[in-house]
C-alpha cells in the first residue's frame, strides 16, 4: 500500500480492493481415478462405475475396440440415481456431438471400418449423491468394455 499503515499491521480488506484478484471455486478434495474393463453381457445393463459422494468430474472416457455390432450400444450416465444422458455411438456421430460443450456424453472416435468405438465424459458435471457409468451391450456380441473416470469429491 502506498498510504497508512504498513502491510503487515492491515489484514485483507475485499472493500478496499488490497488484492488485485480473487478467485472463487469450489473446495474439492485431491482429483481419484476409476479405471479397468468390464465383460458386458449381451442385453443386459452393466455398470461400469459407481462413486458416491457429492463431487464433479474432471473427464474420461469409455471405448470398446475391434468389436462391429457395438455402435449401436448404450452409453448411460446416471447421477443421483437417475439417467440424465443415455446415447449410442451411432447417434453421437449422426448429430455430430465430438466436444464436452456439446453434451456430457460426446463422440470421441467413431471408426466403422476398424470397428473403434470411444465415448468421452465431460468434465465439470456435478453430483450430490453419486455418479454412474452403465453401459448396455444392444448388439450381438458381449464385449469387454473399458473405461476411465476422473473426479474428485468434497
């Protein structure tokens, strides 16, 4: 300060605009990882993920490779118990839903020739109660479904 009392004898004062930025967030704890493969059976919901607690996600992803009748399966994201986002890779791709903007669920790769098939989770959605990933093999195959999630929790 230029004027009055030196630094140390003033505390901060927002009012008087001492600092020169203040930043505001959320307190989240340290950022955790989910990570594995899951077999999936064929008609059949599984869930890939179940985190409890109330926190947000930093992003993720989910992929099944070399695998032709998974573009038509079901990605769900369920927070508080509740499906909030249930999308294919097919219709990802149709509407063209490749950045986290777009939807919390988005189109990663899509590759019907070597048949790759990735979804991405966005980051910043928040959850009270908990968070899910299920994931709904529609085709004929059971595949082994992989995925990773980081988020943190209060």
């Amino acid at each position: 300060m230029s004027h009055g009392l030196p630094d140390y004898y003033r505390g901060v004062d927002i009012a008087y605009q001492a600092l020169s930025e203040i930043i505001i967030r959320p307190k989240y704890g340290a950022a955790e990882e989910a990570a594995g493969f899951m077999p999936c059976a064929v008609g059949e919901n599984t869930t890939l993920v179940s985190i409890t607690g109330r926190g947000v996600t930093y992003g993720g992803y989910i992929w099944v490779n070399h695998d032709e009748s998974c573009a038509g399966d079901i990605y769900m994201l369920k927070t508080e118990g509740e499906t909030i986002f249930y999308v294919t890779p097919e219709s990802l791709n149709m509407f063209n839903f490749v950045r986290p903007a777009a939807s919390a669920l988005f189109l990663c790769c899509y590759d019907a020739v070597n048949y790759m098939y990735a979804v991405g989770i966005a980051p910043g959605i928040t959850f009270e109660t908990g968070l899910a990933i299920v994931y709904h093999a529609a085709g004929a195959s059971a595949p082994d479904v992989n995925y990773n999630i980081c988020y943190a929790l209060i």
